[in-house]
C-alpha cells in the first residue's frame, strides 16, 4: 500500500521532488567540485587497497573481489578514475535536480554510495543511499514533476506510433510485423 502511494500519488511525487532536490543538490555541487579542483582518487582507491573493509574480530577481508578490483582494475585506470565520478556525480546531480532520467540518476547514485561504502568510506553514504531507494521507490512518479514528467505523454504517444507501424495495429501480434512474418 504504501509503495502504490509513492508509485501514483501526487503529494507524494511532491516530497520526492524535494528529497530529489535535496540530493541531486548534494550530488551535482560535489561533482562541481571534483571537476574544478583538480580531483585526484588515486590516494582513495590505493588507501582502499591498503586498509580494506575489514571484520574486527578476525581482520578478515569482507569484500575481496571489490578490494581486487580497486587493485587490478580502477588504480591502473585511474584516470579514467578521474573523469568518471566527477563527471558522474555532476550528470547525477543534474537528472536529479531536473527531473530528467530521474530513475537513471537515482540507480548510479546509489551504485556509487554503495561503491564508496564498500571501500570503507562511511562519511554521509548511508543517509544518501537510503534517500535514494525512497526516490527508486517511487518509480515513474519521481519526476513527474520534472523533465521525465513533461516528456512522458510525447514518449507514449512515440512508442505507441512506433507499435502501430510496426505491427500494423496497436499493441497488436508479436515482434514481427505482419509482412515480414510471411516471408
């Protein structure tokens, strides 16, 4: 019941829009900052490598194959690195803030917080993760008031007109039109 509210309720598309606002503001004002103040995750990711997340007990490795990642795959291409949150954390930022691919944006924030999570950075990972699946929960209704909103009748009506020409009716037969099943 409650994720039908969030999933179709306008007060709810409401306080969505103000946690998207919330957090795309988060996410956008530190890629900015990532982008114009020389931004280097080299120090980060080889700090994850060195002192990766660990039981307390028994100082064993929780996230191995992520920890082998770091090392094998991301501090080798750490440039790219370099480019790709900043510029990521921007984008998600931005489609937040926009309502535009909402749920696009929401997934690879989410995708991050757990990334940073699992390199052992706590910091405000958490709270931005669980915001984020509030706003995933919402589905389409995440930005209804945004770009996604205003977009969604002209991409129905497109997808429903690509349908009818494909198929010869609307909603009607399989993949193949009726032509190219005959032959």
């Amino acid at each position: 019941m409650v994720a039908k509210w969030f999933r179709e309720n306008k007060w709810a598309a409401a306080a969505i829009l103000l946690l998207r606002l919330y957090v795309g503001w988060d996410w956008m004002t530190h890629g900015w900052q990532k982008m114009t103040g020389g931004f280097d995750a080299g120090g980060f990711l080889q700090n994850a490598v060195a002192k990766p997340v660990a039981d307390r007990a028994t100082q064993e490795v929780l996230f191995p194959t992520y920890t082998w990642f770091i090392e094998h795959i991301a501090l080798p291409n750490v440039k790219l690195i370099n480019f790709l949150i900043p510029v990521g954390e921007f984008l998600i930022g931005l489609g937040l803030i926009v309502g535009g691919l909402t749920l696009t944006a929401t997934f690879f924030a989410m995708m991050l917080n757990f990334l940073f999570l699992f390199a052992g950075t706590v910091s405000t990972n958490p709270w931005l993760l669980l915001i984020g699946f509030i706003i995933f929960l919402a589905g389409a209704n995440a930005g209804r008031f945004g770009l996604d909103g205003l977009l969604k009748p002209y991409v129905k009506q497109w997808w429903n007109a690509r349908g009818e020409g494909r198929n010869g009716a609307a909603g009607g037969g399989g993949w193949l039109g009726r032509n190219e099943a005959r032959h």
